[in-house]
C-alpha cells in the first residue's frame, strides 16, 4: 500500500516536477553557449518566436497533435534565426535592435493568429503560452499499490508532454557531450575553430536548433517564461561559481536542477503559479551565488579589497617606520599620524602591527622590532628599487616616480630584477640589502 | 459587424463596412474610438523619437526587458491598492507600479553589469525572465484571491484597447505629448551623448543625469502603452520605428522625424485597423504595421535599401566589366594584348554597342570614337598605378597587375593629376597611353 500523501504526490506532482525537470536540464545546458557567446537573447527570441509556428499548425490541422505543433514550432524559430541574420547582414541594422524587430514582429503575427483561433472556441490560450500548463499534467491512473508502480498499464498514462522532454533532453545531452570540443571552441575563438577546419556557421546553426527544439518542447509544459529563464539564469550561476567550461556545465545542471525542485516545490506550498514560481527561484539562486560566490562574489570582492587596503595601510606604516628610523627621528604617534593620514586604517594598522610584535609602543612613540625593521628595509627596497627602475628603464625623471613606487612597492612575486644590484636609488638614498 | 442570419444581409455588409472604414480612419468613427486613435497615434509618435535615441545609444533590449519587468509591479499594485480598499483597476495606479517594479529591473541590470562578469545580454535576459516570472506568481494570487478577479489585468500582458477608457486613452496621448517634448528640448544633449560619450564627459556633461532623462523617457512610453499594447509588444514600438528610419537617412534630425512619422503611422493604423476589424487586438495590428514598414523601408529607401544597395553593386561591376572590355580592345588595337577580357560576355557586349562604345564590323569588335577615348583613358590610368605602385609602394613589378585591375575604376581626375605631379618630380617618367614604356 502507497501512503496517502505519496499517492497525491504521484497523481498531482510527478509529472509537472519531471517536466520542469527535464525542461530545466535541457535549457539550462544549451544556455551555457548561449551565455559564453553572449547570444543569451536569442533564445528569448526564438522562444517568443515560435508562437507562430505553434498557432499556425494548429490552425491548419485543427487539432493539438504534437507532430505538427513542432514541425511548426520548428520552422518559425528557424526562420527567426534566419530572419535576424539577414536583417544584420543586408541591412546592417545592430543585432539587438535586429532581434528585437524579428521577434517582436512575428510574436505580433502569433497573437494575432491565437485571437483568431479562439474565435473558433478552441483550447489555445494565450496565457498558457507565457507559463505553460503544468497543472494538467497529473496521472489519471496512478498506482495505489506499490507493485502497480511500473506495470504498461499505468506507464501508459504517462502524458506524452513527458516523453517528448525526456527525448530532448537526451538529445540534447548526447548532442552537447558528442560536440562538446566543438561548441567549446566555437565559443571562445570562431577563428580558430575555422582554422582547425570546424565550421563555425555550421556549430551556430546547431545550436540554435536545438535551443529551438528545447523552447518547443518545453513550451507545451512549462511556458515561454521558464524557457528564457532556464536558458540564462542556471548558466549565468554557473558562471559566477567556476572558471572552467566543464565544470561551468555540470555546476549549471546542478543549479537547473535545484531550481526546478525548489521553484516547484514553494510553488505547491503557496499554492500559486509553478513556471513563474521557478523563474522567480532561478533569480533567488543566481542573486545568492552573485553575493556569496566564493571567487566572484560581491562579498569575497569585497573582503578581498579590504583585507589587501588593510595590508597596504599596514606595509605603508612599517615602512614610514622604518624611514624614520634611517633619519634617526623619533616616531612619535602624532608624526606618524601626520605623514600617513588620520584615518581608522592607520590606526588599525598599529594595533595590527603591535599585535604581530613588528611594532612596541614606548609611551607615545614607536619603536620598530628587529622582526619589523626586516620587513620595513624589504619594502623600502622594493620602493627604492622599483624608483632606479623607472628612472633608469621607463626614462621618467627622478622627481616623478615616488607616488609610482608607492604603489607598485606593495606588489609582490613580480621578480625585480636580481641581477643588478644599485646601492642607491636615484634620489641618492641607500638601497636596503636583501 | 458579423454576418447575420438572413441571407440578404451579407451583400448589404460590406458596403456598411467600407462606409465604416472610411468613418474610423478620418476619425468620425464615435468618441470613444477616436481618443483611442489619437491616443495611439500620438504615443506611436512619441515612441518614435524616443527610440531613435534609445537604439543609437543601444538601449533597445533594456527597454525589452524593463517592459517585462513592469508585470510584478501591475500584479502588486492591483493587489495592494484592493487590500488597501481602492480600485485595483485605476490606470494610474497599476502605471505607477509597473514604473517602479521597471526602474527596479533597470537598476538590477546595472548591478549585475557592475558586480558580476556577466554581459549585457545576459543580465538583460535574467531580469527580463526573472522579474516576469514574479509577475506571474502575483498574477495567480490575483487570481486566487477573493477581492476580485485578475481580467483586468490580465490584459496588461497582450494589451487591448477595447477595454479602454476614454479618460485612459487621453491620460496616454498626453503623456506622449509631454515625452516628445522632452525629447526634443533635450535633442542636443542626447545627440552628444549618443554620438560621443567620451566627448560629453570631457565638456562636463552629466552623462548619468542625460541617460537617466532617456530612461525616465523609456519608462514613461513603457507604462502608458501597457494598457493598449501590452508589455510583451510595447517594447516594439521602441525599436522598430527608429530601426526603420535608420535606412531612409543618415543625419540624427532627419532620423528622429522620420521615425516619429513610422511610429505615428503605426499607432494610427494599429488602432484603426483593430477598431474595423472584430477580434483583432490592437498591440499585434500595430506592430505588424510598424513591421510591414520596416520590411518596405529595408527593401525599398533610395540609399540605405537593400533594393538601391544592390543595384548601385552591379552597376559597379558592370562599369568595371566595361572598362575591361574597352581596355583590351584598345590594348588589341595598340598590338600589345591579343585576347579578350574574361568579364566580355554577349550581353555585355551588347550593352555596350547599344551604347555606342563599341561596333560590330565583319572583322569583329571595333572600339568607337568614344569607346576608343574611353580604353585609352583607362590604360593610362592603368599604367600611371602600375607606376606608381611600382615605384612608390615597393611592390613587385610582376605582382602589380592584380591590385591595378581594381583600383584603375576609381581614380578620380584629382588624384591622377597628384599622381602624375608626383611621379615627375621623382623623376619617373609618366607612361604614355600608347603602351610604350617610355
């Protein structure tokens, strides 16, 4: 026996969550080439575009048969695809504007038609088109017996919606992991590709089918909206977490994946729209890895740029420090504070250094450790060095090129030359040894 | 205006219609259809000018996506404004929120751009999906919600003018009226900064402030065609126009009327047509109208059209084609060529003796007095490239024949002066036109 819940699960749940899933996989991995070759947008045409297609085969066979609705489907994207194109090339309009005119244009015409079919009282309407109808997808026959799970008598039920985003999906895996290096190629350097004898045009036109055939298959389930959305949002995620392509794709079905899941499932407890629902969590997802991502983050940034300013205050005072002490001066904290500013980072910066044990405090002056005069001769000669190099190799006059080496003189690993080894840097000052 | 029951009626039908017709397009087509017209009309012409700045700053797809954006702001205002006990339905209202729900996209677009290393095109498409599917999810707890049903609203999406109001149709027209005026006592500044920013920066020109103004603009447009286009189209008015003009002209002034003119005549006709016809939704007529003169412009405008661009092309090649064949037949005659140009062809040659370059004698070909002039300008000019290419360029006597062959159609009198003048005072003797080598 089946418990209750899982019973409704299965006759209300199953299926609209495999659609979304299997449409979520397939638009999500085709939507990483779209988003590396920035034509993110063109599968928001194709996917307004097709709508044409799908009214016109409906009108002509007068009936929903999924046969026809796709060969429809397919050829009003293809003529989107090759429609942009020539208006880009004849007449030398810029493709956003030229995507705009197309898919606008026969979006137009699609409505247009749709008004006439449901003059006709028909079941096309013209919001399904935007979000799908996932809600009808339910089991009509499903098991309340476990061993009824997998027998020709209820698979039979399966709504031929599932079958035919499950042959895309797949179609769509092999085409991506067959092509692969190929799509790869094409989407970093076209010349290349071309030089390695892949034909570019041809690899775009693929693509583009089988963004069309993924949007048309989808369309049916789960609307337009989730189709743009899981074109661009899982790629895009996937972008800000990795760097490489491979690991771009499989962390971007993940993402797909956890959206389709997710979106549905606050969809079911909130009881609202399941296609928006996902669109609206594909955004959640993607804002998440835009704060949180632990490479592209804005917080990471963000850490990144204050833990480097934090160094810098504190490499700038050792080495103020350390100046001082060549003149024999006293370092009183109020000299200090008139050379490197009166600001919280330089205040921090002495805590961190007495801290680390660079600095002591004597009453209200500093003193250097021996651990900090180390550091502060190393980065006085990085400055100095780098001050003989710019006179020297870069030509700049002598008096120009301090506010130059305070910057570059906290850049490290750069490898100043070694081979030369000036005593003085060109203001006549003693360069510090190693 | 659908066929009645009897079977007089329909002859009697299409006499009232085209009576009819006639009423609607010169506007004496009742009250309530005439603001809708105007009103369309004069957003069509606002959305003109608008998107001629728009799309030379390359901000078409913004537009797509901040129309797409304005859904969730639609959805909640209906519902906040009902919670709050007014009228969901108020056109203001709903405009209001669908401003700032679109200012919101906007301004993600810009975050994303500035935060992330995703492109344009991305962040547009994520906003656009994201922010509508939001509006989706508010639409359908419009709809499960016991204060009133989402029919309005849900017009908002493909647009419809017959549920417009009168008072909405003038609220748009004005609201056209206020944007195009805008638009132009601003016309220098867009201009400066759509043609070259860095410019404006250097003179002190707020750029942020001026590209602010154009969106503020864009938005205005969006919001006020929401009801009568819908939000999936509106964006259309806001590219097509300008896309259109942008081959009948190449000066900013003439581009900014003309795609006034489309986007006017777009609204109207939209409009018009969509009042005669039963079940045609305004927002689709208007944009396969604006469409349709996108298509005609394309083919058809005398410089930029593809028609035009392709005739001045094989004019181009049946010129050189002619030079050619005019050459050789003059190099035949000097004795220093004995075959004929590859590019002759019968039709070419009958072009040309129709023209009188050329005549048919029983030897053969014979040159006219004209054609003979002709050839021997253009061995000239071949032999003073030939020349100066060799002596000026440093190219290989043996590789120069291929280049000359495609420059010797252009030169211009002016240049074969300068050519000649440089040629003497290096002391190279300038080829004479009888193939001799001096």
């Amino acid at each position: 026996m089946i418990p209750d819940f899982f019973q409704t699960f299965l006759l209300l749940d199953l299926f609209p969550l495999v659609s979304a899933l299997l449409a979520a996989i397939s638009c999500g991995l085709l939507g990483n080439f779209l988003v590396l070759r920035k034509q993110s947008l063109m599968g928001d045409a194709i996917s307004h575009a097709v709508l044409p297609g799908l009214v016109a085969a409906f009108l002509i066979t007068q009936s929903r048969s999924p046969g026809m609705m796709f060969l429809g489907a397919a050829i009003s994207a293809l003529a989107t695809v090759v429609l942009v194109d020539l208006i880009k090339r004849l007449g030398k309009v810029e493709p956003g504007a030229a995507m705009g005119v197309v898919f606008s244009v026969l979006f137009a015409l699609g409505v247009l038609l749709l008004e006439n079919a449901s003059a006709r009282s028909v079941d096309l309407d013209a919001n399904c088109v935007l979000h799908g109808n996932l809600q009808t997808l339910f089991w009509t026959s499903s098991p309340t017996e476990w061993n009824q799970l997998l027998t020709p008598d209820t698979l039979g039920e399966i709504p031929r919606q599932v079958w035919t985003l499950l042959g895309t999906a797949l179609a769509v895996i092999a085409f991506v992991s067959v092509f692969f290096k190929e799509l790869r190629i094409v989407s970093f350097d076209p010349g290349i590709a071309t030089i390695q004898g892949i034909h570019a045009g041809m690899m775009h036109m693929a693509l583009m089918g089988f963004v069309a055939i993924a949007a048309v298959a989808s369309f049916d389930a789960v609307g337009s909206i989730l189709v743009i959305a899981m074109l661009i949002c899982p790629a895009a995620t996937a972008r800000l977490l990795t760097d490489r392509l491979g690991s771009q794709i499989i962390v971007s079905v993940i993402v797909a994946i956890i959206t389709a899941i997710g979106g549905y499932t606050l969809a079911a407890l909130l009881g609202v729209n399941a296609a928006g629902m996902m669109a609206s969590f594909a955004g959640v997802v993607l804002a998440t890895a835009m704060i949180a991502s632990p490479s592209h983050g804005i917080v990471a940034k963000a850490l990144n740029h204050r833990r480097l300013g934090n160094l810098v205050a504190l490499e700038d005072l050792l080495g103020t420090l350390y100046r001082l002490s060549e003149q024999d001066n006293e370092a009183s904290i109020a000299n200090l504070y008139a050379s490197l500013g009166v600001d919280n980072r330089t205040t921090k910066a002495i805590d961190r250094a007495e801290f680390d044990g660079l600095i002591v405090r004597v009453n209200d002056h500093i003193q250097l450790t021996d651990e900090g005069k180390h550091q502060g001769a190393s980065i006085i000669r990085r400055h100095r060095l780098w001050e003989g190099y710019l006179v020297t190799e870069a030509g700049l006059s002598p008096d120009h090129v301090h506010e130059t080496a305070e910057q570059l003189e906290h850049l490290k690993g750069l490898g100043v030359r070694t081979d030369i080894q000036p005593e003085r840097d060109p203001h006549g000052k003693p360069i510090p040894p190693e | 205006m659908r066929p009645g029951g009897t079977s007089v009626q329909p002859l009697i039908e299409p006499i009232d219609n085209a009576s009819e017709i006639v009423k609607v397009l010169t506007l004496h087509g009742g009250f309530n259809t005439n603001a809708v017209i105007l009103g369309t009309t004069l957003l069509g012409i606002a959305a003109g000018v608008i998107g001629a700045f728009a799309l030379l700053r390359k901000r078409s797809l913004t537009a797509d996506a901040l129309s797409h954006a304005t859904l969730p702001g639609i959805a909640g205002a209906f519902l906040i404004a009902t919670a709050l006990g007014y009228s969901g339905r108020s056109m203001p209202v709903l405009m209001l929120g669908a401003a700032i729900t679109g200012v919101i996209g906007v301004a993600c677009i810009h975050l994303i751009l500035q935060h992330t290393r995703l492109k344009e095109d991305a962040a547009i498409g994520i906003v656009l999906s994201v922010f509508f599917g939001i509006g989706i999810v508010l639409l359908s707890v419009v709809q499960t919600s016991k204060t009133g049903s989402a029919a309005g609203i849900n017009h908002y999406i493909y647009g419809q003018t017959a549920a417009m109001t009168r008072s909405d149709a003038y609220l748009m027209g004005t609201i056209g009226v206020i944007a195009s005026l805008i638009a132009l006592v601003m016309l220098k500044e867009f201009m400066v900064v759509c043609f070259n920013e860095g410019f404006a920066r250097s003179t002190g020109m707020p750029v942020w402030l001026i590209d602010s103004i154009l969106l503020g603009l864009v938005v205005l447009i969006t919001v006020s065609g929401l009801q009568a286009v819908g939000l999936i189209l509106i964006v259309a008015m806001l590219i097509i126009p300008p896309a259109a003009a942008r081959f009948w002209t190449d000066r900013l002034w003439r581009l900014v009327l003309i795609s006034a003119f489309i986007g006017g005549l777009s609204g109207y006709g939209g409009a018009a047509i969509s009042a005669i016809f039963p079940r045609k939704p305004a927002g689709s007529v208007i944009v396969l109208v604006a469409g349709s003169l996108f298509l005609v412009s394309m083919l058809l405008a005398p410089t930029r059209g593809v028609l035009a661009d392709t005739a001045r092309r094989i004019r181009l090649r049946l010129l050189i084609a002619r030079d050619h064949v005019l050459e050789s037949l003059y190099e035949i005659e000097l004795g220093i060529a004995n075959s004929m140009h590859p590019h002759a062809s019968w039709w070419l040659i009958r072009l040309m003796s129709l023209r009188g370059w050329i005549k048919q004698d029983p030897h053969g070909l014979v040159l006219s007095e004209s054609g003979r002039e002709q050839g021997k300008r253009i061995h000239r000019n071949h032999r003073l490239w030939e020349q100066y290419l060799v002596s000026y360029a440093d190219i290989a006597p043996t590789h120069v024949d291929w280049s000359v062959d495609q420059v010797e159609h252009v030169l211009s009198d002016e240049l074969i002066a300068d050519l000649e003048a440089a040629l003497l005072e290096r002391g190279i003797s300038i080829p004479a036109s009888n193939g001799g080598r001096a």
